[in-house]
C-alpha cells in the first residue's frame, strides 16, 4: 500500500490510497480517497472493506431491485 497527502481542486484536502495484489505494484489495484488525511493506509482500507456490502446493496437497490421507485 502507499498512501498520500494531496489537494483535491474545489474538494480540498484529502488522503489517496494505492492498495496493489503484490508488493511490486502490479496485479489487481484500488485507490480510494478520503478526507481522513490523519488515518493510516490500513486504517483506510479497513473501514473501506467494512463499507463495501453497503455501497453494493444501494447499488442493486437502485438498479435491478427497482426499489428507488
């Protein structure tokens, strides 16, 4: 994982994520965002794996569940 401080234009600060499948940075590779620029990369991908079931379920909610109707 590397993890970097930065200034988003019209968002303002925030910290990046690149979290790679192996240590030479290739394979399969996320990046997350936050504006938790005081968090650990591990504490960012943590709770980024904790939310994922939610963000999937207001996905399908929306799409093939038809409930946003």
């Amino acid at each position: 994982m590397v993890a970097l401080n930065l200034r988003v234009p019209g968002l303002g600060q925030g910290r990046s994520v690149l979290s790679c499948e192996n240590g030479e940075l290739t394979g399969t590779s996320a990046v997350l965002v936050t504006n938790r620029t005081d968090w650990s990369a591990k504490k960012i991908l943590a709770t980024y794996l904790r939310r994922w079931p939610i963000e999937t379920f207001y996905q399908d909610r929306k799409g093939p569940l038809g409930l946003d109707e």
